[in-house]
C-alpha cells in the first residue's frame, strides 16, 4: 500500500504585521564562562523561532531543542547545549516570544489545533478509553510517507519490546523493512534481546511460553558474560551467533544504535555508553536528523528524548513537522511528557506489545 | 482553630449586555409521554442557567445537574431528571448557551479561573507529582468553614475506607464532630465496616496487623447473615452490640446514609436500596443540598455523583459555590470525571487511608 | 483454521484415601428463616466441591461460585443464593476444605499450576511487562474451540469497547461469526454503541475522526429520548433503523443480552434491569452455561461476574474447566479479582481497543 | 517516644544437617581477562549466602548484593561486581543453592514469612486497597531504633519530593533530626530543591499556591547556570545564598550525597556524577553500609538500589536484616521491583507528599 499521507504545509509568520515591523533587534551577550550562559540569556522552546540578526532578517533557528541557548555566528544561529557554549560566544538574550527582544517564537506554523468551542463538553482529556484507531492508521500512513521519502523514523525502546516473542519479531521486521533510521535504547533492551537470541528468555522467562528457566536468572547474566569479552557490541553479536534479533537486524541493516548506560545497568555490554551527557550527545544526533520518533515503554528515555526533539525540520523543500508518538500503559507518562514541554507528541496508551506487532502487521504484513 | 475561610462572591450574569437584551423568550414544548422529552430539548449542566420567562426576566435554575430537563412551572422553573418529566409537561427547548433561545448558561459566576498565558510552559496537566499542600490546607479551611455555618458536607466513601483501621477511625472521628452531613456509599462498604466491627478485619483481613485470619473468607458472610435478620441496618447494628465504625457513627449521630446496591453485593445488608434508579433518588436528594461533597477511592460512586452535583447552591445569602473533591490513586478517574462534565473538581491523586488520616489530623487533632 | 485445542482431562479426588474413607458424612441444619443461613453454614468457592450425603456417596455439586450455600434437595445438592434460601431448607454446614466435615474442596483438578523452586527468581508477578503473545494464541484457540464444539462464551463489556470504530467493529463481527453466545453489560455500552449507530459518536466524539460534534454532548441523551419511546430495545433499535453495531448485531444473530443498571446511568434504555439483584440473577443464568468468559475493560462489571463464575462445568462428557479472561489496563483491575477470589482469571494487561481487534482478526479475518 | 523496635534474631544454617555435611568444598576458576568472568560463575543474590572453602567451614559472604561475583581471598570471600573482576582472581562456580556444590543459600534466617493455608482464600495480592497504618508505625518505630542506635537510614528520593512545599520541608525536618544518613537522588531533586529556595518553584509552579510563575520555565535553568560557576555543590549552595531546603541541610548536617547524572538532565549540577557505572559504585558504597532504605517516587533509583542493597548487614552484634520500603503510587513500580529479585521490599502505595508529611510528623512532629 502507498501512502496517502501529505505534509501540512508550513506557514511562516507574518513580519509585515506592525508587532514586528517596529520589532528590535535582537541582543546577545558573551558567555562568561564556559558552560555558563550570561544573564538574561534566551532558551530555545521546540518549536520554531526567529531572531532578528538585522533589520528585517529575522532568522530561523535551523534547529531546535527545549532548553538550549542560541549563539550568533556571523548571520547564522547555531543552537547550542548550554554546557557546550565556550566562553565568549555571542548568546542571544531575551525572553519574550513574540519580537518585543528581537525574538520570536511561532506557535502555530502548521496550523491551529482543532477545537469545538461548546461552554460544555465530554472527553475533553485523553484517556485509555479515548479512541485511537485513526491514530494507528494515521501513524501507518505517517510511516509509509517517511519511508517512501527519505524520512528519519527513530525508535526509542523500553526492554518491555523485548520481552515478549511477538513484540520482538514485530521490531525485527520493521528494521528489516526499512521502518527504522535508528534505534535509541538502553542496556537493558539490548541485554534482554541478546538474551532472547541465545537463550528464547527474558530474565529467564521464556518469552512466549512464559515458563520460567530453571536457574534463567542467570541467562542475561551468561550473556553481558561473553558478550563482553568483546570490544564491540557487532563483534560479540557476530562472535556469539546471533542472527536473530533487534541488535543483530540492526548490525545487518546498518541502522545506527545508540544504547545509553543507567545505574541500573548490569554488565554493560560493549558500545553502552556510559556517560549520561556523552550518551545525550549521541542521541541528539538522531533527534536532529528525526522527521518522526516512536518511544514505546519507556518514560526515561521517552522525556528525555522528548527534550532534544525540535517540533520541525529545515529540509530542501522548507519546513516540515517532526511527529512525535509515545506509547505507554500510563496516562501518567504521556502527561508528563506534556509537562515537560513536549506538547506536539501522541500519546496511544496501550501495552507495548500489541503496538508493535499492529505496527508489524499494517506495514509488513501478517505473520500470524 | 476557626475557619478563616470567605466564599467567593456571586457576580450574576450582565442581563444589559446588548446579546442579551434582544434575546428572544425561551420556548418551550409538552413533553409527548411519561419520561419522554420533546424533540430539541434543553439539557441541563451544572452551572447556573438563566430562562429568560418572559421579557426582562430571567430566571435561575433552582437547582441544578447534568443532563436534566427544565420544566416551566408557572413563573418558576423546576429541574427534572428526563424519566421524572411527566406527559404534557412544558419543557424548555433549545441549545444554544448564550441568549440566543432566551437560555443563558453562566460559566464564570465565580471568577474566571486563574491562568497564565506563557507560549511555553511546563506542568499544565496535574498529576501525582503535581503539589497539593495548599489543596489540602484549603480544603481543611473549608471544611471548617461548612461546619460552622451549617454548610452540607457529604461524603462518598469506597470500601478501601474501611479496610484499613486509621482510616475507618478517621471517618468515624469527622462523623461524630460534625464534618459529615450525609454520607453515600455501597454495601461493601458498610459490610466490610461491620466486618471491621466484629472481626476486626476486612474480607478476612486484620485492618491493623494485615495477617489474613483462619477461615476469614467467611467473615463478612457470617456478618451480612446476621444482619439480614433484622428489618432495617440500625437494628441490626444496635442487635449487634456495634458501637464502633461508620455506618455506627451515623446512626448515632443521625448522619442519613445511603447505600446504593449493585451486581457486586454480597448480602445485600438491610437498607441497601436494590433498584438503581431509586439509588439515583436518594443520593439526588443529598446532591442537592450538598456545599461540599468528598469522593474518596470509588470511580462509580464518584461519577454518579458528580452527574447530579451542581456547581452552585442558591442559599438565603445568595447564590454560593459547591466544592468537590476527588481523591483517587489514578490520573484516569480524575480524567474521567473531566471527561464526563464535572469539571469544577479538584482531584488528589493519593491513598484514601492517608487522606483520611490527614483530614482527620488537621480537623479534629492527633490520635497517634 | 480448525481449533487444535484439547481440555484438560478432569482428575477426581481419590475417594480411597484414609483420609475421605474415615470422613463423616456432612451435616446440614435448616435455614432459620427466608434468606438466612443457619450458623456455621458452608460458603461454596468457585472450585469443584464435593459433599459426602451418605457413606461413600460424594457428591459434586452441580455448579459452583463463590460465596453460595448448599441445600440438600433429597439426594441430590443445589448451589443457592444465601439471599434465595427459604426457611427450613437444609443447608449444609461445616467449613473445613479436606473431608474432615465431609466437604471436600477439590483444587487440583484440572492437574496443579506449573512451578519453578529456585530460592531466587525474576518475573515472579504478572506485569503489563509480562509477555502475552502466547496468551493471545491459547485464547484465539480456544475460542475456536468453544465454537466448534457448542461452547458458551461470554463476554462482559465495558463501555469503551464501543468508544472505539475499530473496537466496536470487531465486536460486531466476534457476534455475527458465532463467538458470542451472551453478553453482558451496562445501560453505557448499550447506550454508546446506539449512540454510535446513530451519530457516529461516543459522548460526542467521533469514533473514528476524534473530533467532538458540535452540541455532541446531547447525543447519547436523544438517543435516549428516542429509544425510551419504546417497549423493549428490539423495537427501539428496529424502529430507529439501526443495522450496525454490538446491540443490533446480538439481536439479529439471537444473542442474549443482560443489561444491569447502575448509579451512573442517565435514560436508562429499555430492558436494562433497575434492580441490582435481578440482574444478578439474569448474570448468573449466563455464568451458569459459560465455559469461556471474556471481561473486557470494566472493572464492577468483571469482579461482579469473577464471582458468579465458576471454575467448572459438568457436561455429558465429564468435568471441564471454565476460562476466565480479564482485560485491562491496570494490574490493580486483575489483582483485585485475585483478591476477591477469581484466582483462575488470565490477567492481560492491555487497551480494550487492541485487544478486541487483534482478537477479531485473528478469528474472523483482516479487514484493515 | 522511644523505639520499641527489636531486632529479629539471626538463624544461622544448620551445618550438622546431613546434606550440608557431605558437602563439597566450593571450586572456583580464575577469571579468564578483566572484568569477565570463568564459566559457571557463581552469582550471588541479596539473600545470606555461604561458601565451604574448607572442610566444615562456611564462610558467609561479608556483604552481599543481587548478580555479583564471589572472589576468593586467602581464607576470606569478597563480593565484587562482575566488571571489577581482575584477570586470574579465583571465582566462586557452582549454580546449585542448597550446598550441592559447597554453596549455601540462607533464605530464612530472619524466620518464615508469615502464611495462612486455607485452601480459598482473599486479599493474596497487595495493592492500593491493603491497610497500611501498620506498615507506617513499623517504620516510624524502626527509624527510631536506627536513629537511637546507630543505624544507617538512606533515602532514594525523586523529585516530586521536592515539588510540594509540606514534602520538602518533611524531608530537611528529617536530615536535621537525624533521621538520614544518605541521600541518593538524581540531579533533577536536586535542581528542583535550589529551584524551590531561589524563586519557590517546582519547573516554574509555586511549590505550595499551584500557580504557573510567568517565565517559570525559565526557573531552573537560571538555577542551573548560576549553580554550575561553582566547582561544588556546597560552593554553590554557599554562594547562591541558600539555606534551606534539601540539598543545603544535607550539606549543613554532613549527610552523603550521591547524585547520579541521566540522559534527562539538564545542567547537570556540580558535583553531579555523569558516568553510570561511577554512580554505581557510589551508591554501592551507601548500600554496603545502610541498615533501612527508603526509596520514594522513583522507579529508576528504586530499582537500580534495589538491586545493589544486601538483605543483611554484619555487626559487631552478629547478623542483622537490612529494611527497604519503597513509596509509589502504582502497584507496577512494587511488582517490578519484586521481578527484579528486591522480595524483600514492603511496597506503600501511596502519593510521596503523604508519605514524607506522615513520617515528619510521626518523627519530629508538627508544624501544621
């Protein structure tokens, strides 16, 4: 099936509006130190805005992220982790939205979000008993769109994915059918897939008979054991055998991984990194490149993602929206996620699990 | 320590306002048969509604609820529930909100609710982490405060109230000091507290030391087979020789509790009303005297009773707010009484046994 | 695709064993008055019981459930309602499990849970982490199963079944395709589902869409008015041309339908049942025939029916077990049921939505 | 009021038990390279564990923790992370529990869980609606007695502790009081702590009156950057000026700080730890010596300490149990640390702001 989906276009803000026209020039002030913003100092939201460099050229920022600074760079802006701002560079200050510093932030470039003005009205929260069927077929053409045009689809992967033999199978497939630019994920969903590979178990339980191992509290620990003995996570999936699998798909498909270290990390195995802000580094590469995240079953990694991904992306064809979709059990995680500022993401409240293999089934086909 | 508490003023719609001004009678249509409404008829919400009677006269709902009908009765107006409306009865019509078909629905009577119009912000959704301190505080100030100026609490208890020994004690404690005015609930309920009373226990469990008791299971059976010997719950509770718990403190202190049954019941115990349209009845008839009404640990009875709780009372002083609160462990009940209309609600999203206990503390001191 | 499923054979107790030969046979005492068991009266579980009414004659009680007593009706036992038991009738008494009154519970039956004894295990409680795909293909074949072999499944609904396109849809088809012979439910899903059939919305949302209606929130309140101007749902779904949806489904294919009122309900529709105990009763017709029970996303609903189902059936053909699903989002719906009891329930933790789609398309074929 | 607390006695194995006698002297294997380990390695649980390194003496392990290794020492044992293992140290092998290989799982050494053995029975299952007023004088008691006798108490805390004014206050009346002696947080406590004593805000809401500060959002990153001019967080605490809240009476009153960076943070703090494993080892280093752990409202913290702390401590006064409670509002967070291995946590399942309010008062008593 081809998609049907199409971009909504984007609509730039107006500065012929009289708001803007006597809008100032936009201020920076030099870092004081490294890693130190200067007073005053202005913080990028995820979503589009402008500084006005000169008169009249306002600037779109060519990337985004909640919380970062913005430094001047001749006629450019380079939107920049605060820590990473060396001392002395020209970071733009201000902190109002809309132009009264030079700056700009447009709420509403894809659109005003559809409303229903009645004073009284039902369903007004979503909740797991919100429909979500035209979500699913929205997200499947959202796929196929992206596959088909070069899109950047990054997963982000709580181990529950690997827990279960369907859900498993269900990434697989979509890794090996080009539904997946990069995997994000920790320790712990590699460790259980690897896990699955050699031993069919999750923490010893067997993913689809979920019949406990005798002595399968052992099985990850058997596996990080051998896994690392070598230096490379592609070594040791190659030196061990493993074939199957969401790490070994990826290895096969050249999708690039990015597994972050957690304090609850056993093992690790190798390539976990276990800087937290190394780890950061890494996954912001992928969020700059993103046109769509998925993050399925996990609340660390889904806020913490949900951070670094800008609402849109500069392409050679202009501005596009960055879809954003969060799936979990709990009303509380997607909330969150909107608490922390990523109000431009889905939520589908539903188990890990039967998302994926739905995911499998539009998109690939039924294995059943 | 004495309530510092001050009700809101009521400012009344604006009825010179040119919308206003010029808008037509209200009509009204004859009901076609017993509980049968006529085609396009006004439903009620639980804010303040004026009908415009005749020109220059608007008149306030008396009462109010969700998805009522209004029936003209002469010069006044009487809200009936749609199966209550009798054949041939005049029923206003229309649906509009604001005037347009002489029926004014006023959102804003008590203030317009507080607000802050930053572009970006975090935390616009509340959820478990979100603080309740102040919610706490304010509710124990006005609790306070209906208690010395004759206000209406009623309490719509679930059964993990009487599971737990400091939280029965608690309830018992703000019955027999005058924060309880009626008090609804199931027959769970009321079995488990007499379970409580007897046994000491609920479904077999010890309320304070939590071991399960040799042949428990039976416990709440023997008691529900004793009471149902008796013609009415005080006889059987005075029979009985129960002199501690809930529906104990009612009786004594003359607290009228209704104890709706359901599908679930054991029993049932004498007093618990069979038919579920009769249940609506009777909590109705509290519904309407209610000035604050507390639901703790039940989605059932707490969104039937948000549907008949109006937001207003008109009292010989005027017209005055009624609170509700909502204390439930899930985001989703809260979410779901928004869903459902109730939306002056204030949720605290935590354990019934400690918000119990805490009420308690603050309003008739430490027990510890 | 043909069922491969097999019961499980029955293993009876061993009747020889020193412990049943020297039992005594079991007492029984009148009830002293209508609906009141005699003290020390024998509460039945959910589990096969066995009754010694003379030397070595056992007797199975003919169906079974939680919280019941048993008369002795001549040689034979019937399974009462403690509240249907009328004076004089002899119930028996004792509440020892192992023969030591001559009741003997029989736990083991169908073989004993699987196990695992390591001192140290992971994975020892049931999650939405847990994996289900297996629980998903047992329940696809067994419901193939009861189909092929005149069984009983039922299901109980809760009203977000019909909040969905997708969800309803494949309920619709589940019924029209023979796999459900009863269905229980609220006056909500009724009302939903005529809503939908008649507006294409849930408390005015679109099913599909998502969008709310204008004034949507009057639509299930006119589909009241409409069908309250009839006698019995048949005629109002007739009347209303109403073809499409779980209500007009079971009534074209012959499938009874039990309707309990409750606290919450506005209309209600007709042949939804006031009396709580009645609808009991009608429930217990149904759980007295069910070998297969689906509850889906309704906690009152669920616990209520857990408690009237039981573990067994006696057919032509022997003994056979009762399946139990519950479905929902919260591992707190499935550990209350164990709490209460229904220990034999398979939890699956997921959205009602996804559940019921991949249940119809597992069954009834892909119609995405 | 005085602890009335005893401490359980310590059952040691019974090493004249016939199969202990003909056990075997444990084998152990050098580790092939660094930080890997021999085949058959040993791993240990966090329950007593004892190895015969020589005929008839059992050496119980001096700490213990879930999945480390057991390297001998001469005539000693040390415990020591799979990844700490250097090269050539000997390694306890042998996966058998009861001493088949001269290994020794001690599970009940502190007595037999409680049990009740009916057949049927209710309540299995702890979720929101157990009584808990028990398990919160259990705990008030035993932090009296750790506190009077030199116990080591270490809270694990996330950062809805610091959102709600009465919570935060609750926990620096407890550092002050002596009733903590770690704290292990993540840099969002505290962030939100300095947030909160800078400008009264929790990510820009008013910690006690709820309202959204304009800009707020701006709140902690001002904290931030100040903050991070200073090479420590006492500097800084120092600098800012700050003299309340968490942070800065842990600093006051000398209690170790143990701040584990994630891929989450902004800033980080100073003093902040960016490498997982480091942070790891730090938190182990509190693990060793805590006697009672509390962690609240974090599952990653939770689980990650969980997994590290010895359900035993050696004292001077021979073995003694470690306590863990852990606070969450889902019954999950519980289940998954039980799936984890932590079975000997007591899970309260309630709002952090409840519980941290209810130990103050019970402890150091009140300031409502």
């Amino acid at each position: 099936m081809s998609s049907t989906f199409a971009l909504p276009p984007y609509r730039p803000p107006d500065f012929e509006a009289p708001s803007l026209l006597c809008a100032p020039i936009a201020k920076h002030a030099p870092a004081p130190a490294d890693g130190i913003l200067p007073e005053n100092f202005h913080a990028t939201s995820n979503l589009p805005e402008y500084v006005q460099l000169s008169r009249g050229r306002w600037v779109l920022c060519p990337e985004s992220r909640m919380d970062a600074a913005i430094v001047v760079h001749g006629h450019e802006l380079r939107v920049v982790e605060p820590r990473d701002v060396r001392k002395g560079e020209p970071v733009v200050v201000g902190r109002t939205e809309n132009g009264e510093e030079g700056i700009l932030v447009h709420a509403d470039g894809f659109g005003p979000p559809a409303g229903c003005s009645d004073k009284f009205q039902f369903n007004i929260r979503r909740t797991r008993e919100s429909p979500f069927s035209r979500d699913y077929d929205s997200l499947y053409d959202l796929l196929r769109y992206e596959r088909e045009n070069g899109g950047v689809i990054v997963w982000v992967l709580g181990p529950a994915v690997a827990f279960d033999k369907d859900s498993r199978d269900a990434m697989v497939d979509l890794i090996r059918n080009g539904y997946c630019q990069a995997l994000l994920a920790g320790n712990a969903l590699a460790t259980h897939d690897l896990e699955a590979a050699v031993f069919g178990t999750g923490l010893g339980q067997d993913i689809y008979h979920q019949r406990q191992h005798p002595l399968g509290h052992y099985n990850h620990l058997d596996v990080l054991n051998r896994a690392r003995r070598h230096n490379s996570l592609g070594d040791a999936v190659k030196s061990m055998g493993i074939e199957d699998g969401i790490m070994a798909s990826c290895l096969t498909q050249g999708v690039p991984v990015v597994l972050a270290g957690s304090i609850r990390d056993d093992g690790p195995l190798p390539d976990v990194t276990a800087d937290a802000y190394e780890s950061q580094r890494r996954m912001r590469a992928c969020a700059r490149r993103a046109t769509t995240a998925i993050a399925v079953a996990t609340q660390l990694h889904a806020i913490a993602f949900g951070n670094m991904l800008p609402s849109y992306q500069i392409t050679p064809d202009g501005v596009r929206p960055v879809y954003f979709y969060i799936v979990d059990m709990s009303e509380f995680a997607v909330d969150k996620l909107a608490n922390r500022g990523s109000m431009q993401a889905t939520g589908i409240t539903t188990n890990a699990q039967d998302f994926m293999v739905n995911v499998r089934r539009a998109l690939v086909g039924n294995h059943d």
